[in-house]
C-alpha cells in the first residue's frame, strides 16, 4: 500500500508542451514515471500551441465578413493534428478513429466560423464554442499516443466534470457542482486504472452549454481538478525551468525562483507573469494542495515550489527583497478629474461600477489625496468602451463643469516588483525610483501599499522593457 501522500497527482501539461509529437512522447515518460510513484494521475492539456489563436482569429475575421481565413485554417489545423499522430501512432485502428474523431471537430469549427460569416456577428458563447476545439482535439491525440504506447488513458471533456456559470470567455466554476461531476466522470477510471487525459480551458454551465475560463485558463483547470479531487499536488509543466526572475523572453539572465510563497505568487501571476493563470493560486491555497511549477523540457530540473505564506523567511538583507519583476503591456491609465470632486461621496463607486459594466476589470488604482482626480488602469482593447461608460455615467456633473474631463492616455505598461518587505522596508521604494532615474524613464503612476508583497508603477510603454531590464539588476 502506497503512503497516502501518494495518492493522487494533477499534471497539466500547456500548449508548447504538446506542440509536437516529441514534446507529447516526452509528456507519455513524464506520465509514465510518474504513474510508478502514485496511485492516481490525471493529466490535463491545453491545446497544441498556437491552435486557439488560430481558432479565435479565423472566428473573428469570419464575423467580421472575410471567410478566406477559414479553408486556409481548416487545412493547417487538419495538418498540424494528423503529423502528429503519424508519428506516433503506429496502430492502423487507432490512427483513423482518432484521425476522423479530430475532423468531426474541424468541421464543428468549419460550420461555426461560417455561421459567423452569414450572420456577420458573433457572441461570446458562440466564440467559446470554437475555442474549446483546440482542446477537445490534443486531449483525443494524447490519449491515442498513450494508448499506442500501451499506458491505458482516455481522454475526458471537462464539459463533462467543470460545471461554470455562464460568464462566457471568463467563466467561474460552481466547485460543488463541479466536484460531483467530476468525481462522477473519473472515479471508474481510476478504479480501472485508466489515466484520465481532460480538457484544460473549457467547462460547461449547468445545461451543458461550452464555456471557458479564460484565456491561459488550462492552469486553472488543473487547480479546480486538483482541489474538487482532493488531490495532494497539482503540477504545472511548462516550456521554462519554473517560476523566474522576470520573463526569459525579456531579461535573458532571468534565473529560477527555487521556492516562491502563494501571496508572491498570486501578485505575479496578476501583474503579467504568463507563466501562471492567476486564478491557479486560490483553489489550491484553500486546499492545502502542493503546487510546482516544472519544465516538460528539463524534466529534472525541480522548477519552483509554492510555499505557505507562514513558511517565508523573512530577507535580512534589503538586496534580498525584491524576488521578482513582471510587467502587464498594453494598458490604459484612464483619469477623471475635477475640482467639483473634492469631498463628494460615491463618486469612486459610480466609476468603477460604469467601469464594471462593461466588463473590464481594474489592475491598479491611484487617487490623488485632494480627490480632484481619479486615475486608474484598464486594458486597451475595451478603452473606448469604459470611457463612454463613464462619461454617460457622469453626463451631469461633466454638464455642470463638477468634473473637468474623463479620458485615456496612450498606451501603458505597468511594472511591478514583487517579494515580502517591498512594501515596509525603508529603501526600496528610493532604489527602484533611482534604477528608473538612472534609465531616464519617467513613472507616471504608482499603486504601493494594497499588497504587502509588490509595488507597482505605471511606465510609458516604449520603455516597459528597459525598466525589467534595470530592475532585474536589483535582484540579487
Ligand atoms: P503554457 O503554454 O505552458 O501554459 P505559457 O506561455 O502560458 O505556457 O507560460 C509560459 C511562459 O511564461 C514562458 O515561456 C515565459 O516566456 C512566460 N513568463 C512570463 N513571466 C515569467 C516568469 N516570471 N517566469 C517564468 N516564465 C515567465
Ligand atoms: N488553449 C488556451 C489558450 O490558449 C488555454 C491555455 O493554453 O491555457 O488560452
Ligand atoms: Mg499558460
């Protein structure tokens, strides 16, 4: 009898991960070894890389009155799915079951765009719909690849096993819901000792409609399966050694965090690390459930380990303070500003919820002490549409001259640097202001203080990858 420590794994595997038929027979030993350790696995996958790009692109265009993306995209998909499984799939019957079972899909993806391209629109549900299929295709590959391979899997529709509301594109689980289901799905596997190869990103609400949880959101998958399976680790296996210093694509003597604490990482994730979807931390925080995060290829490397906030030593020397840099691109900071604001109440609440009713949520927020001014961040995609929220919100007092203005700088990047004591140790604040001085880049907002582990500024984003740069050589 194995200790109980042993008893049951989530690795999620992401998109370059199974972008290619080496890098899913790598995932096959990963699971393989891994399946000698403990009694359970469950694998989930995101899409081979670059598929929900090219699902959500082909969508858009078509809606937008353009179907010529749509043969083109069924042809690549079709080819990128088929080479891979002809490389590792050396059984006749499998191959073609799999091969039709994953053209089903493309034609689903077919139809769809070009419903999209009649009606010339699309919604949300209808956009989740296609997305899902990028999921739905690598999780039928990898299972064939491990049943080829002779290790017993069968892939498994989250549709089946997340139950979501229905806040298509971003959609929250019911765990309640979601625990029974998803007991009800994998338990029989597992007696049968079938490993279970699940769909990350997608779920489904109640009257089994696709959703999804967000771009990135396959990590988040992994935390919900793990904390409704009662899992003891969740591990996410990327394409860099675990958790850095800052991104690899920026800084490239960005190094390895060893052991990084939940809140730590939680300000990480939210300020721009892609490496973790930020809603990943809280399902297995409450949990007590281990999270790694690992490199599919540099398996032994140990990656980083998620700590509890309790077992953080505290950094003696303020060299040590800053862990980490991140950056989130292509913001706005939107300010409304007006001496008629001084000391009047509600007028905050009013904003963020004209902001809130459009969708968009809030990084970070400053406010000047006089409170003539309120100046926060958005993304800018949906810029226009918060400023027209807000400016219907307050047509009154912009009529009355009470509020001066409501408008959007150019686009923004906010830094943020991250690690216990940024926020209470003297100093630190004056060596990241002296690092940008040094760079000649000009801060134009800062948010310090709400967290007790990060500090962000707000940069022009021309110098978003200078100021990593310079507050990486912080890092000790
Ligand atoms: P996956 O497809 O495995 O989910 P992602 O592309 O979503 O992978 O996330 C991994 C990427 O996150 C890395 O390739 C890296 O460029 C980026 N990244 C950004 N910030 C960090 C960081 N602090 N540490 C590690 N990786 C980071
Ligand atoms: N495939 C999804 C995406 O590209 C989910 C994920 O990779 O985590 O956003
Ligand atoms: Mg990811």
């Amino acid at each position: 009898m194995l200790p109980s420590k042993f008893d049951l794994l989530v690795m999620k595997f992401g998109g370059t991960s199974v972008g290619s038929a080496s890098a899913m027979k790598t995932v096959l030993e990963i699971v393989r070894d891994e399946k000698k350790k403990w009694k359970n696995v469950v694998v989930v996958i995101s899409a081979i890389s670059g598929t929900t790009n090219i699902l959500l692109d082909t969508a858009a265009q078509a809606a937008a009155g353009d179907d010529a993306l749509i043969s083109k995209s069924v042809s690549e998909l079709r080819t990128r799915h088929f080479e891979i499984l002809d490389q590792t799939v050396n059984t006749p019957e499998i191959n073609i079951n799999v091969k039709s079972s994953i053209n089903e899909l493309i034609e689903e993806f077919r139809s769809l765009c070009h419903a999209m391209f009649v009606l010339g629109e699309t919604t949300p549900r209808a956009l989740d719909a296609v997305a899902s299929l990028g999921e739905r295709m690598s999780v039928r590959l990898l299972a064939a690849i491990f049943n080829d391979a002779g290790l017993p899997a069968q892939f498994a529709e989250a549709t089946e096993m997340v139950i979501t509301n229905n806040l298509y594109q971003n959609a929250n689980p019911d765990f309640p819901a979601t625990q029974v289901a998803t007991h009800q799905k994998l338990r029989p596997l597992f007696s049968d000792g079938i490993t279970p190869i699940v769909t990350g990103f997608i779920g489904a609400t109640p009257q089994g409609i696709t959703t999804t949880l967000g771009r990135g959101g396959s990590d988040y998958s992994a935390a919900i399966l793990g904390a409704v399976l009662n899992a003891d680790d969740v591990w996410i296996w990327t394409d860099v050694d675990g958790v850095m210093t800052a991104d690899p694509r920026i800084v490239k003597d960005a190094r390895t965090i060893p052991s990084i604490s939940y809140s730590e990482i939680a300000e990480l994730a939210y300020y721009g690390a892609k490496v973790l979807h930020p809603k990943t931390v809280k399902p297995v925080v409450e949990a007590g459930i281990g999270l790694r995060i690992c490199n599919t290829f540099n398996p032994t490397h140990p990656g980083t380990r998620l700590i509890a906030n309790a077992e953080v030593q505290e950094p003696t020397e303020i060299s040590q303070i800053i862990k980490a840099v991140t950056t989130i691109r292509n913001q706005k900071l939107v300010t409304i500003e007006g001496r008629g604001m001084l000391g009047v109440p509600g007028l905050a609440a009013r904003a963020f919820a004209a902001v809130a009713s459009t969708g968009t949520s809030v990084p970070l927020i400053t406010q000047s002490s006089s409170e003539q001014s309120i100046c926060f961040a958005i993304p800018s995609a949906p810029s226009d549409n918060v400023i027209n929220a807000l400016r219907n919100e307050f047509v009154k007092e912009l009529a009355n001259n009470d509020i001066d203005g409501v408008f959007a700088s150019e686009p923004v990047s906010i830094l943020t640097v991250v690690g216990y004591g940024t926020k209470n140790t003297p100093g630190i604040a004056g060596r990241i202001f002296s690092k940008l001085g040094d760079e000649a880049i000009n801060v134009l907002a800062i948010a310090h203080g709400s967290s007790d582990v990060s500090v962000s500024l707000v940069i022009g984003s021309k110098d978003d990858s200078r100021a990593v740069l310079a507050l990486h050589n912080l890092i000790n």
